[in-house]
C-alpha cells in the first residue's frame, strides 16, 4: 500500500443533509495521514493532525493495514485518552 495523503485532505464539497431526528448538517468527508504515517515527522505533528481532525469530525474511524501491534495500540490509547478530554454537547 502506498501512502500518500499528507496533513488533511477534504473529499469534495459538503453535503447538506437532513437527520434522522430532523435536524440539518452538512457532511464533509477528511482524509488525514494515519499516526506514524509518512514517518518522517515527529510525534507532535502527528498528534496536532489528528487532533484536529479529531476535533473537526463527529465521526472518526481508525484503520489499520494488517494486525494490531504494539504501536497500533498506542494509538488506539492515545484516541481514548484524547475522547475522554473532549466532550461537545449541542450549543457550543
């Protein structure tokens, strides 16, 4: 597999949409560099994109090529960690 997406790329336009609850939004689709994924940056760029990423979505999925490792669990605490210090609620 090649990597080549770099920082945060957004997919196209937003798409407004209706909830199921009846409420509007506008979908975005982000693409960000996984941790560790170029390898020639330092932890703290790493953690910075994915924060704000992070941040920016009200989903997030993770994926990982192969077979969770070490370094992969990592991240994964590093997600929790950063979910249990970031809680939005409607309004703000």
């Amino acid at each position: 597999v090649e990597r080549c997406t770099r920082g945060i790329w957004m997919w196209g336009r937003p798409v407004a949409t209706v909830c199921a609850d009846g409420s509007r939004a506008a979908v975005v689709l982000l693409d960000t560099e996984g941790l560790g994924g170029l390898g020639d940056v330092d932890e703290a760029y790493d953690a910075t994109v994915f924060t704000l990423a992070s941040l920016l979505a009200s989903t997030l999925v993770y994926n990982s090529l192969g077979t969770l490792d070490e370094r992969a669990i990592g991240a994964l605490g590093f997600c929790a960690r950063l979910s249990e210090r970031v809680r939005a609620t409607r309004g703000e």
